[in-house]
C-alpha cells in the first residue's frame, strides 16, 4: 500500500460527508446505500466513523460531473476514468468526483424496477438469495404462475420484501412469433411449462411457446435473456453460450480477446472458431458501491496499491462478494489504527473426548478393547502452529473430492486441502468464494473431470461448472436428466471414458461429462453393486483409484472389483491428523 | 496533473520500430497523465525520449512484467477502466 507524500490523514475520527447530486442511473436510495456500504468497508477496520449531512460543508463532498467539472482534472467520456478523490484536507481536499459519462450500476447490468409485490416499485437487488441460493436474475422459482420476480434487498429469506420484475423481459426474440410474448404455462411435448426452456434443442437456446399449447399451435419464440443478450456483431438479441471455443481456447465469460478496443463480446454457438457467431455482450456498467470504495481510500489517505487484488489497485474490476484486502486494511490502520473492533477469535480447543469405537461393519459400530487398541492411529500432539488443526477439529464435512491431485475437504465456506505428495499435508482453511466465485457456502458434493479438468459443484438441486474461476451456472440438475426424486447429489465417482456417478440418498446415476445427461436406465440402486458401504453416506469420491463412502468420523474404502478394502477414520487416515 | 498540451518530443522504443501511431499517443497520454514522465522530463530531452524507463516504472507499480516495451498486457492496462487519481506524484 502507499500513503501520499506527507502521510496526509484526517485529524479527527468522526467525518461527515455529504452528496451533493445523484446520477440518473439509479435511484437516489441505491446511491446512498451504495456509498454507505463504501464508508463501512473502512470504518468496519478503523476507528473511523461516518456521517451523512444534507447541507453545510463536510469532509468529504460527493459530486457526479462529466467532462470538465470545476476543479481542472477533466473527465474523458465513458469509460476510461472513472472516478478521483483527493486526499485530507480543508476545501477540495477529501472530496470524491465520479465520472457523470458511466453507466453506474451495482455492477451486474441494468436496473430492474419492480411492479407490485411489497416493495413499493424499489429495483431488484442483485444478487439476493432465496431459500439459500443466489440468483442474479429475475426468477420464477417459488411461484406455479411462472410470474418473474426479484427481491428487493440481498436476501428475501431474510426480508422477504419483494417485488414482480417487468413482464417486457419476456417479449420474445425471433422464432416465428414476430417478438410476442412467452405464455405461462404452456404444454410442449405434452409437458407443462411454466418457464422457458431448453428442452426440444440441442443449442441451449432458451424457448417459450407464444400460445398456451405448442404441441398444438407451433408458436414460439427465443426468450431474451437480459444477462446475455448480445447486442450488435453478427448474432444480435441471441444469447451468449458459455463455455465457447475461440482460437482453440475455451471462455465462459465474455472476453476483450481478439479486440484492441477492449470492448467484451461472446459467441453465440459453442464454437466461434467453426461457426463465425458473435456479438458484443451487453453493458454491466460500473459498481457505484467499489468504484466509491476505492475513492473513499483516497479521501482518507491511501494513494494507489501495487497488489493486483486491492482494492486500492488503480484499475476496476467487478467482485461479486467484496472483501477488502489485507495490503487495504494495513494501509489504512497505518494512518488510523485499529478501532474498537473485537479481537480475533482464538483458535478452538483441541477435542477431549474419546474417539468413537471403529465399525465392523456398515451401520455398526460395535467393537472389542482390543480391536479399538488395534485400529486407532497414535495422537500426537499437534504444534501449536500446526496449520492442519483446524481441519483436525472439523467434524462431517459438507463435501470432500480431489482436485488437481490433491484431496479437498470442503465445510461452511471454507476448504482444507491435502497432499499426500507433498510434505506441506493439509493446508488451509480457504475461502470457497475466494476459489470458486459465486459458489454458496455449503455444497454438497463436487468432483473434477479428468479430461477436460472442469471442475462440476452441486449443492440442492443446483450445480456449477468451474473452469477456474470461470463459471456456467447455476443450473438446476433436472437440466441433467435428474428427477425431482433426487433432493441434492451427496457424491460423485468419475468412472473413466467422460463418465462419473452421481449419488443422492440410495440411489446413483450415470452422468455423461461431455453432453452433461445422465444416461437411460437410471438412477439404479446403491447397494445393488455398492455393497458394503453405507446407504447414508455423507460424502462419496474417487481418491487414489479407490471409491470411498463417508459417514460420521470413518470411510468405506472400496476396490474397483467393489470390494470394501479398509473402514479407517477420515481425520488420521486422509488428513493425517 | 492536468494535461495542458501534448509533448513535443518523439517517442521512440529502443529496439523495436515503433507500434502504429495510435498505440503510441495511447501510452505517451498515459504515462504523462498518471505521472510516469513528467512534462519537464520530456521537454528537457531531446527530440527522441526513451520511454523504456517510465514504462518499467508503470509495468511494476501495476503488476505487470517489466519489459520496458510497449507490448501486449501493457496496452491492455493502458485501456483498462480505472482511477483517474495519478500513480506517481501529487
């Protein structure tokens, strides 16, 4: 982090601040709450506190100005600058500008006002959750009247105020219909629908029937979708696919390469390289609430960081779930200290009781003196900065699959890694969010395919797919061919030849990686080949060519020939604790 | 600060002919505007200012590698959305 020249700070710990106009963008609320949460990433780590005044001079005055706005440091336009502050001081000095000429948003796209519900026309507030998942977009889960709706705040589960989204987002785009609207439910193949689907195409292009009745009328349309309509190019109001095949490369995002201008675009097949179809991917403009972060630093006294990941890196880039960097939190209780925040939790006491007794069998878990002497692995004493303690303590973990060579042991949020390779063991914990973005805190299940090193998550009936830290998702796993029988998918065994095994509750299916559907004839039962292992099994994966079945504090090991080889315990066998 | 008017020297890239002209008035604007090269830096030299220097300055303050050339990654950061707040002085 830097400081300016001087270490220029502010004197006194209570600020005021005061917006003196709004950009037309959004609504004057999401603008104050977008630069209250900005004030809050710093007075969260400082002793700082902030305050908004409505006349009056304060600290720090707010202003939104294009071009040349009075102050002899012009803006250029849309794009480029965005935004500048100056540091600590009287007059000018601490005030932030933003660039008039951006599209301000909250960095996914275009506001969407609702109508009725119980949020009295606010805009969606995206992401929110719902029922524990994160949506992005307006939804029609939760209703059968397949009317789109959005919550008004990050989480209706919490607040539960919402609102419907405009029914202009369903006007259809080419078909045969002449841009009619979709019409809920309607009955294709003699299935209802109550959204639009893919169902009927092998392109992934979205679809509603323009009548109550396809089977019967043929009406339909490509339903728009706000988050990827392209605009321009050659492919104007389809869809981008993710993932996409460009220069033999794969993207599942969209993407300045192959451009000079920067500008983004994204195929709109699966392959640009054979097919030619593109187009530019729509405007998200630019996060009001990180753009103000950043020029709230400067207002406070930190200039530009040189770690890429900072927020007070000089250049914009959009974070879903924003967390300030540990160069940020130095650089700025460099100049003001700490604040009255509490303390870091200690770490937890190491556990007292006994371990319980080994199974003999699946279900059971009787067993002499002796074979207790027998099986239990010596305790040692952990360091005291022994890194794999944490994980040491955890107990039923949400998920555990390999990835990348090593095991991964995945638990509210966090994730312990292990290598039986190399002499670091486990490390961890890490942030999921961190690792895979837009991911909830629990999954259930997840496993890496071999051959094209994606790496699929599921977690309810939804599931991801990460290439990096690029995702397509999520999508339900009805899209996969898995009925509602399945509530969520508790693990996965990849079977060699882009097939892996699916499990939930005592049954499995046989997913197809590369066309992402299970294969007919499933699911089939568990014990009818898996015998030996228990039915409830927490967590099911594939680590060093052998299947393992989790439940409580042991493993089922099994053969390929399916023959359990060992029951040990996961923390002293697969952690090495 | 502001830019009041463009610099009168040449800019040339040791090694390398130079890139097509709007790439280069692309990186002279840049590194002027956020403080790599100082307007009196440029108007002391010569008619031809090496600007390998300035651009190692600008490649590490950013995290990018220090090539000290006009290439790819480092038009791209000179492109990128960003504060107008300068890197280097006041």
């Amino acid at each position: 982090f830097l400081t300016f020249e001087g270490e220029l700070k502010w004197d006194h710990m209570d600020l005021t601040y005061r917006v003196m106009n709004y950009s037309p963008d959004l609504d004057r609320a999401v603008i104050d709450d977008a630069f209250q949460r900005a004030f809050k990433v710093w007075s969260d780590v400082t002793p700082l506190t902030f305050t908004q005044i409505y006349s009056g001079e304060a600290d720090i005055m707010i202003m939104f100005g294009s071009q040349e706005h009075g102050d002899g440091y012009p803006f250029d336009g849309k794009d480029g600058l965005l935004a500048h502050a100056f540091p600590p001081g009287s007059g000018i000095q601490g005030d932030a500008h933003f660039d008039d000429d951006e599209f301000w948003t909250l960095g996914t796209g275009l506001e969407v006002k609702t109508r009725y519900g119980n949020a009295n026309g606010a805009s969606c507030h995206f992401p929110f959750i719902f029922e524990g998942h994160s949506y992005s977009r307006c939804i029609t889960e939760g209703r059968t009247d397949g009317m789109l709706w959005c919550a008004t705040t990050a989480s209706y589960d919490a607040d539960k105020t919402y609102g419907f989204c405009p029914s202009e987002l369903l006007y259809t785009n080419g078909g045969n219909s002449d841009g009619s609207p979709c019409v809920f439910p309607f009955i294709f193949d003699g299935t209802s629908y109550d959204t639009c689907t893919t169902d009927g195409r092998s392109d992934g292009y979205r679809w509603c029937a323009t009548t109550a009745n396809f089977d019967q009328d043929k009406k339909y349309g490509f339903c728009p979708n706000r988050d990827t309509a392209v605009i321009g190019g050659n492919s104007q109001g389809d869809p981008c696919i993710f993932p996409f095949t460009f220069l033999g490369q794969s993207y599942s995002a969209c993407t300045s390469e192959g451009r000079q201008d920067g500008k983004l675009w994204c195929a709109t097949t699966s392959n640009y390289d054979t097919d030619k179809k593109w187009g530019f991917c729509p405007d998200r403009g630019y996060s009001i609430f990180l753009v103000a972060a950043h020029e709230f630093g400067h207002s406070l006294g930190l200039d530009h960081s040189s770690v890429r990941e900072a927020l007070m890196y000089p250049m914009y880039s959009y974070v879903q779930d924003f967390q300030l960097h540990e160069d940020d939190v130095q650089g700025i209780q460099y100049l003001y200290g700490r604040g009255s925040g509490p303390e870091p939790t200690p770490p937890a006491p190491l556990p007292t009781e006994e371990p319980q007794p080994m199974p003999t069998e699946a279900g059971s878990a009787s067993t002499t003196e002796e074979e207790e002497q027998e099986t239990l692995e010596p305790t040692a004493e952990p360091s005291p900065v022994d890194p794999s303690r944490d994980a040491c303590i955890e107990k039923n973990f949400d998920a555990i699959t390999e990835i990348n060579g090593e095991l991964h042991f995945f638990k509210n949020g966090k994730y312990w890694t292990h290598s039986s390779f190399w002499k670091s063991g486990t490390q961890g914990a890490f942030s999921i969010a961190d690792s895979w973005p837009g991911l909830p805190a629990v999954i259930d299940a997840a496993f890496q395919d071999v051959l094209t090193k994606r790496v699929f998550f599921f977690a309810g009936r939804q599931f991801w797919v990460f290439s990096g830290k690029n995702a397509v998702g999520p999508r339900g796993i009805e899209k996969l061919g898995i009925g509602k029988e399945a509530g969520r998918i508790t693990g996965a065994l990849q079977r060699g030849r882009g097939k892996v095994l699916l499990f939930s509750g005592e049954h499995y299916w046989r997913l197809d990686v590369k066309v992402q559907t299970v294969d007919k004839g499933y699911p089939r039962a568990t014990d009818d080949v898996f015998t030996g292992v228990p039915l409830d099994a927490r967590n099911v994966f594939l680590y060093q060519d052998k299947y393992h079945f989790c439940r409580d504090s042991f493993y089922w090991r099994m053969t390929p020939r399916y023959q359990v080889d060992r029951v040990g315990y996961i923390k002293y066998d697969l952690l090495q604790c | 600060a502001p830019l009041h008017s463009k610099p009168q020297a040449v800019i040339t890239f040791p090694g390398e002919l130079l890139s097509a002209p709007s790439d280069v008035e692309l990186a002279e604007s840049y590194l002027l505007r956020f403080g790599y090269i100082q307007e009196a830096e440029a108007r002391r030299s010569s008619k031809h200012v090496s600007l390998a220097k300035a651009l190692r300055k600008m490649q590490k303050q950013l995290g990018l590698e220090e090539t000290g050339e006009l290439d790819a990654s480092t038009l791209e950061a000179m492109r990128a959305p960003r504060c107008g707040v300068p890197d280097v002085g006041g």
